[in-house]
C-alpha cells in the first residue's frame, strides 16, 4: 500500500488488488474491498461533510484492472500520532495523552456500535490534525478492518506482528473488544514512554510500566495489559469509556 502524502487535498490510496486481503458484497450485490465497505458504512446515516468523525473520509475509489485507488480525506494541518510524540521529544505529559486517549475511547465505540474491528489501531494509523489549536484525533488506514459481531472469535491474526494480543498468544484466536482495549493500551503506553511496546516482550516482564506516572494511569494501563482477556474487565469498550471518564488524574 503506498500513500501519496504532500500538501494537496485530496490525499489518494493506491493498493494493489492481490493486497486486497477480503471482499464483501454490499445490500445491492456489489462487490466491494472491505476496506471501501467499512468506511462507506461509517459514513452512512451521518453528514457527508469530510471530517465530521473521527474515522477519515473516503470521497471516492476507482477499481482498475490491477489496482484499487481511494481518495480521502486529507486533515490538514495534521502528522501521525508517532510524528506528533517525536516533535514533542520522544513522549507525551499525562495531561495530553488524556486528550488523545479520550478521543480514541469515543472512536472505539463509533466502531463496535457499527460492528466494526480495526485490527490495528496503533500510532502511525491516527492522526493527530491541529487545526483548531488542540489535538484532535483522527483514524486511518481500514485495509485489515473487517465487520465482527460481539463476542465472535477471529482465527486468522490480522494486523502488527509486535501488537499480538495475549489472547492469540494463548489460544490461537482474537476478538474485536479485548484486542482494541489492549490496543488502546499500547497507544497510551508508547505516548508515555520513550519506547516501543512489544506483547512479547511485555508478557515476558522485560517491558514494564514507568513507575513514575501516576497510580490511576498506571492502573489504567494495567487493566488495559491483563493477559486472560476472560479476567479483563474492560472488553467492553463502554467500560474503558467510563474508567476514562471518571478517572481524575489522567482523565479529566
């Protein structure tokens, strides 16, 4: 997948169709990449100006014999998450990860309420655009996304290879509430540390939590790490919405 990035809007997608990992056919039987499917689904039933949530927006795709081209929406000003830390010296305060965290909480939900699973929501797949002066969060790159029901199990690991949610580790399969919130975790986490997150390497303590944050995002981030995602009490992602919003020192 090559992204075109320069100062025009539109930004234009080009990707290959053996890239093309699964089709879906939509209400009228046309077959679509389910990248195209899932964003036409989050635009639906909403206001069709660009950039009114916070999934980007697809303005246009042309199917070609060998490739398939998405216009999107292109935030301007805006850089990706990874980017936006590296400016700022390699991590961010409490007070603005809670920003960040809050607006992808929100995201999350939009997405499970639409039966919808990511896959792979990590930094250089958000993008922080700063147009009115603070960050405010902005989600790309469907290509591994697909359409899920609650509780349904995935048997195929789609998404980064160092992200692999402990669940897959176990036993081999994933689903979309557990997998997000231990995502959403490893947003916070790198926005914290002047590290990579790795599952591996976490499961094996060789990465821990800096001790110096604060004991509620500590616990937060701890919640978010739990290994049996049986034990993890915010797979809903409603929840993790609540303990965001309720937690005083890194969230209000």
């Amino acid at each position: 997948m090559v992204h075109l990035r320069n100062y025009l809007y539109p930004r234009l997608e080009f990707e290959a169709k053996y890239n093309i990992y699964c089709t879906h056919f939509d209400e009228s039987g046309r077959e679509l990449s389910v990248e195209v499917a899932v964003m036409l689904k989050l635009q639906s039933g909403t206001s069709n100006s660009a950039g009114s949530k916070a999934p980007i927006t697809l303005l246009d795709w042309y199917v070609l014999p060998h490739e398939l081209i998405l216009v999107l929406e292109r935030p301007m000003p805006a850089s990706d998450l990874q980017s936006y830390i590296e400016r700022r010296g390699g991590s961010l305060k409490e007070s603005e990860a809670k920003i960040i965290l809050k607006q992808l909480v929100e995201a999350a939900i939009h997405l499970q309420d639409e039966k919808i699973f990511h896959r792979d929501i990590k930094l250089e797949n958000i993008l922080i655009e700063m147009c009115s002066g603070a960050p405010r969060v902005r989600i790309i790159d469907f290509g591994l996304s697909c359409f899920t029901e609650t509780n349904s199990n995935h048997n195929t690991f789609y998404g980064t290879e160092c992200h692999i949610p402990p669940e897959w580790l176990l036993r081999y399969q994933y689903s979309a509430g557990p997998t997000t919130v231990w995502q959403l975790g490893i947003v916070l986490f790198e926005c914290l540390h002047k590290k990579h997150f790795n599952s591996s390497s976490f499961i094996r303590r060789t990465i821990k939590i800096n001790n110096r944050l604060s004991k509620d995002c500590k616990d937060f981030l701890k919640q978010c790490f739990t290994r049996d995602p049986k034990e993890l009490k915010y797979s809903n992602i409603v929840y993790t919405k609540q303990t965001v919003f309720s937690n005083k020192t890194i969230m209000m």
